[in-house]
C-alpha cells in the first residue's frame, strides 16, 4: 500500500474535467485507488464520489494505492494532477 498527500494547484482545483481526467486515469489501473479529504474517503475511480470530495485549489488530498500495480498507478496520477493547469 502506498500512500502520498497532494496539494491541489490549480484554479478550477478537482472539478468537471480535471476530475474526469483523474477517475479515467484511475480506472486504467487493476489497484485499488482511494482519495481522501479531510476525514472523508471515497473511491477514486468513480466520478461522483470524486466530486463529492468537494476539493477546491489549495485543498490538500490523500492517495492511498493498494494493489499489485499500486506503484504505477501512484506516480501517474500524481503526474497528472501536476500536469493540470486549468
């Protein structure tokens, strides 16, 4: 299991398309992803509970893989969440 905190940049923070971007990268991979918020965890690979979280720019989240490609899947959602600009 491998866990890592992330602290959202930019402006629109992990709504509409950059959460789309996220649940889509999430799925492509066989772990279990979850994201939490405060005290509040969700599953990373659905999209409505993503959008729940509520997690606005400047809000930091927590990524917890869990599962036999979890070191991947950590690096390339932390990549994508740096690579999102709007």
């Amino acid at each position: 299991m491998l866990v890592e905190k992330f602290v959202i940049q930019n402006k629109t923070g992990l709504h509409a398309r950059p959460a789309s971007l996220f649940v889509k990268k999430a799925s492509s991979f066989k772990c279990s992803i979850k994201i939490k918020k405060d005290e509040t965890e969700v599953d990373a690979k659905s999209m409505l509970s993503v959008l729940t979280l509520g997690a606005g720019q400047g809000t930091t989240i927590t990524i917890t893989t869990d599962g036999e490609d979890e070191k991947e899947a950590m690096q390339e959602l932390l990549n994508l969440l740096q690579e999102i600009k709007e």
